[in-house]
C-alpha cells in the first residue's frame, strides 16, 4: 500500500493508507461496511454494489457487518485490501466512491459475536491481582506459565465505542454481611481484542502455526470492572456479574497485514510450553496502548509484554474441538507492564485502591467516579486504532 | 387443555395433551417449528401459514427457530397453546393440519443462543465438588448462600439431543507437569434448561417477582465436563475447556404453562437472601431427572431439590444491567440430591472415580468409556421431556 493517495491526510492521523481498517458505521440509513482513511470512510458497501471491489462474493458487505468478510479468509482479505488501496490512489475514482467524513458518521459494532473470549495473558497483571485477590497464595496459579487462562464473557453488552456505562449494581462483601448496592470499585481494563476470520467448521482444533490465518484483525478491548462485585462472586467459578453489565470495543478492526511492519518476537516463556501451543517467529506485536481518564493519561502499557500469543490462545481454544465462528471476539486480558504506570487496570495501578492517582485537574482517583471518561487509544508505528472511549453514567 | 384430541397417543407418551412442547424439525426440507403430540409433531410453521393458528404476527414461525416467538410473551403464548390445543381437539382440522411422525423428522437446536449462562445451584452438587475439587477447604464457598453462582459458557457448541459427541483432548495434570491427552474422565451433568423469552430491552433489572414472565420454557441439559482438563484450568477463573467441547439439549421447549400442575415450594433458604432475591409462591417444579447410560439407569434426580430457583437466576443475572434476548439459555447446573444415586455426574456418584459404579452388563464405570451412550429424561408428573442423547466417540 503506498501513501500516494488522492484523500487528504490530517497529520497524525490514526488512520494513513497504509492501515485501512474495517468498520460498519450508519449515517441514519441502513449500516454500511467502510475503511476509515483519514478522517473519512470510504463505503466499501456501495462501493462493492458499483462493482468497484469485484474480489468478494456479492453481497459480503451488504450484511451491516464484518461477518461474511470475516468468513473468506485472507484469499479475499488480500486483494480486496489491494483493490481499496489502489481506488484511493487513483484520482479517476474520485467521483465513482462514496467518502464520508467520520463526523456525520456513527459507528456501530463491526461484527455480530457468536462467543466472546476473555483471556488473561500478561504476566504482570496475573501476578498483580493475585497478590491482592488471593494474598495468602502464590499469585500465580500453577496452570498459569503452562496455558493462556480463558473464560467467556458476555456477548449482549458488548458494545461499541462511545456508548454510555452505567454503574452497575451488585451483591458485594459488607460489615455485617453481604450487600445489594452500586459498585464503589468501578474499574476499566485495557485490552486488545482480536476478531476470528475463517471458522474451524466443527471444530477441529487450529494449530498454532496456522491460527492467524484465522484472524481478521486487531481491536481495542475495554473490559470494564466491578471490582467488588467481582471480588465476593468469582469463586469457584469466575468473574461474572462484576464484568458482565458491560465490555466495550473500538468500532475499527485493524487488519493484521497493516501490522506486518509492527512484528516482534514474543515473550520467552519458562518453561517451555508443551507442543501444541509452540511456535516460531515474530508471533507478537508492537503495539502501544494509552488509557486516559477525563484527559489525563493514567496508563501507558505495550501488547508486546504479553506472556500469551493470539496464535497460542486460538490453538488452546480450539484444542478440545471447540467450534470457533466468524467475527467471534478474544480478548488479551489486561496489558499490564513491569513498571510504574505501565498497568491497564485501576485495581494495579492504584494498588487496590490504597494509591490514589492525581489527574491533571488537581482530583484524584481510586475507582472510577460517576462522569468519568475513559479513553484507550492504541498505536503499532503510525498505524492507529482510533479510540476505544465510555463515559460512566450513574448507577440507576 | 383436554385430552380429548384425535390424535392417537402411545401409553406412556412424554408429550399427551397437556404437554404441547415447541421444537424445530425438518423432514429433509426447511426448518420448522413444531408441537410435540404423542408419536408426532404437529406443523405450526405450516398451520400457521395456512392460517390456522393467527395468534402470532406472520411470520414469527418461519424463522427455523423459536426466537421471534419467544421474544412475544405470554400474552401470545397462551392463545398459541390454546390454540394449538383446539386443533388438536377439532376433527375437522384433521384434513387441515400437517402432521409427521417423530421417527421421520429430525430434531434441530429449538433456539439461536445468543448467550448461555451455566448456574450452580444444587448445595449437594456444590458441596460434593468442593469436598473432591478442594479438600483442604470448606466445601461451601462463603457467596453460595447468597448468590445463585453461575458462568457463562460457549454457545458455539451447543447441540440437540442425539449429536454424538467426542472425546476432548486437554492439558491436564501429569506426574512430571503437565500433559496434553485425551481426557480420562468425561462425565456427564444432568441439568434442566430454561428459555428466554421476552428480553429486558437495554437492561434493565428483572425482579424476581416478574422473572418467569421471561420464562418460555424449559428442556433438560447435558452439560459433558471433562473433569481432568477441568481441575487443572479452573483457577482463579472459571471452567472453560473443560465444558466448552460441547453441550447438549433436548430438542423440546416444555411451556411453563404445562408445569403448573407440578409448582411446589422452593428449597427453604437459609439465611434469608437480600430482597432482590426473594420471591413468593411456588417457584419451584417438581421434575424428576433419570440418566442412563447404555441402558442402566445410574442416576434418579429431582429438580425441586435445587436451591436456587429460575427466577432468582434470572434476577441475579440481570441485577447489574446485563441484556438478556429472546433464546438465551440459563442451565441449572448439576441436578443433585443428598441420597445415594441421586447425584447427577459421575463425579460424585463413583465420588471422584473411587466407587465403580456397576452396569446391567456386567461392566462398571468410573468416568464415560467410548461408545456409552448417556440417556437422560424428564418427567414432571404425566408430562414428560422426551430424552436428551449422546453417545462418546473416541478422541480424534
């Protein structure tokens, strides 16, 4: 993909043509798939319908979701990412495609999700709540170094980026007993999510070498917390209300061949994982993360320092026959550094609370407070994923 | 509902008069919705297009599912079924009406499952696990009294009775670390099932007084657990790959209005729950659960013996905001009772594979061995579940 392209750039932009990410977005119609370029989106569904793409069956952008894409794997994936770039750099199809400006677009979710995965693949942040979830243990469970820990998560609340989340209510630990109130420990966790491409049919299981073929692409995760609500509910059998009433994605999927460049070797693992989950290469991403809160930047933590791969959770999702479907949504878990401010989540970064976190308006943070805005942004090089943004509402 | 209908029904019949469970069948062609009437099933999908039933807006049978006709309530609910009833009972629409026989039809998933959430709600089941699974602790977590816990597991791989099912490989514990085999201990867990219908819109709490409102119906549930894979990954934060190679439903949603004769009180709780939890009357329903496996019934369980009941799951899992949709599943969890042979999983009727449990051939089990064939059926009073089916296939 070459930068030579007829669509004004703003500088810095998230969105430079050598990333093209796919979203779904409305502008009061029917919703559209598009590729953000700039500050604008080109419509890749009318465009499809001119007969300008002519690389996917038809109608596999009429759907109002990245699904159908999803399903046709990087044999469609490729050449269609070669036919959008080459539309923007040719001025003669200027007047053939539809821009339009991200401002009089709303997006919506990009993919309808089947199952949602949450794993839980950073090392500092497994260390770190197990030092304050389970203080009498050794914080790191057993199976931890041997298998990317999983769960699901709830699929109905995820929703996309800039929807209102309202403070849960929720049984939590009280004096005299538990109790029924709003969360007081309203957390965010900052995540990249990845969107599955092709299915493994009935589930025969995908190898790690083989897993990113099925993956479409990268996004922002926010999953946000309860942390009280968590912390009386998830034994023996995990976290569930405490995350449930809402998760948030950024609306743009950010392909994995606009990452190409963003390559990395993975974290060395000790000791070595068993056969099915090896693999070989650059399986890991450059790809830094900021969480602001009401514009004061609170958390700047790297994909990089994640002890899992996305190759090594599809190949353990799958390994037991578990039918993997088109657009379904893994999560990292929280991207936590080793150092100060490098953690994704309140919860480490204010130590349970017991650190307050100054903010540039002179305040101050344990948990989140009602009015809060939450704004994870996530760049790989000059290859951004736009924002992944949520504003607290108060409890009902 | 009178029983005095023109179709001709087996002794014995799970599905008399008074039963009218929905389905979704084929014959070879489209998906259809049906009625369960002794040996047949009566063609709603077709009676409702020729116009013989008019109780549901067009089309709310055409879909292969019942969703569109769960998300619609009691308040169409119950002039379907009185509906359905009178044409049962009409000679004259003998000539009128589409009905096949069971033996050749094929059962299909009833409902699209947007999410499944898996409960835990018997205090023999969560006692016996605790006492095997972790030993050196109280066997009651301190929330189980006061929340029913539930997790949410994958709907990818939910399957209608008679799917075969096989044998998941999985990391598990090994004398020198972990290992990656075939499970050795596949079970089974006997659950009931319940529906969705209406949802909450955005999420807005359900009370518990109202919950069955979003009740269409309930079916039995075999929730397959590999217990090895399960013990090794479940800390800190759920089963996952253990449960998620499959689950299987019987294909038959029973109404709540066909168990009314079966209402009997709930399980006295104590201590008393927080008044987001209580409810009146008789929530629960007396049904009584048999698994076989390859004929002997191992297993004589009864879903009254729950703690927790359905409306309290219900207004537990939307207590925080969360959305359910028409089609959800929610699962009891395992249906035990506190006498011998009336736990419903291997685990804990061989007590964690320690006490062979004997067969009518002669053989014992301690977990599931290929080629069992797991039977589990329902009865509540004369109103019966048909059965939900698998048979183990070796590991691939």
């Amino acid at each position: 993909v070459s930068a030579d392209i007829w669509v004004e750039l703003p500088e810095d932009t998230p969105f430079p043509a050598d990333n093209l990410p796919y979203g779904v977005f409305t502008t009061g119609g029917r919703p559209r798939v598009g590729v953000a370029i700039g500050d604008h989106i080109l419509d890749v569904t009318s465009a499809a319908e001119d007969g300008l793409v002519g690389t996917a069956p038809e109608g596999t952008f009429a759907g109002g979701s990245l699904n159908a894409f999803a399903a046709l794997g990087a044999e469609v994936w490729a050449p269609t990412r070669e036919r959008i770039a080459e539309l923007l750099q040719n001025r003669a199809a200027m007047d053939k495609v539809t821009l339009v400006p991200q401002s009089a677009a709303r997006m919506l979710l990009p993919v309808t999700i089947g199952d949602y995965v949450d794993f839980y693949s950073s090392l500092h942040h497994a260390t770190n709540v197990g030092m304050m979830f389970r203080p009498d243990q050794e914080p790191l469970p057993a199976n931890w170094r041997h298998l990317p820990i999983g769960y699901h998560g709830r699929t109905s609340t995820i929703v996309v980026s800039g929807t209102a989340v309202q403070r849960p209510w929720g049984q939590q630990r009280g004096d005299a007993g538990p109790v029924f109130a709003p969360s007081s420990r309203l957390d965010f966790e900052a995540e990249v999510g990845f969107v599955i491409g092709p299915g493994n049919g009935d589930g025969s299981p995908i190898a790690a070498g083989d897993a990113e073929e099925h993956i479409l692409g990268l996004c922002l995760v926010n999953d946000w917390s309860a942390r009280d609500i968590q912390a009386w509910e998830y034994i023996p059998l995990g976290p569930f209300l405490g995350k449930s009433f809402a998760t948030t994605m950024s609306p743009w999927i950010v392909p994995l061949a606009a990452l190409a460049p963003s390559r990395v070797p993975p974290t060395p693992q000790d000791p070595e994982v068993l056969p099915h989950l090896r693999t070989s290469g650059d399986t890991a991403i450059d790809l830094e993360l900021t969480v602001a809160i009401n514009g004061t930047v609170v958390s700047r933590c790297a994909f990089r320092d994640m002890y899992w791969t996305m190759a090594q959770q599809v190949a353990h999702l799958t390994s037991n026959g578990t039918v993997v479907r088109p657009g379904d949504l893994c999560a990292s878990g929280t991207v936590s550094g080793p150092t100060p401010r490098s953690e994704g989540s309140l919860l480490e970064l204010t130590w349970n609370g017991e650190r307050p976190l100054p903010l540039d308006d002179g305040t101050t943070r344990t948990f989140l407070e009602d009015g809060d805005g939450v704004v994870m942004a996530g760049w790989a090089g000059e290859v951004g994923f736009g924002v992944c943004a949520g504003t607290v509402l108060p409890a009902g």
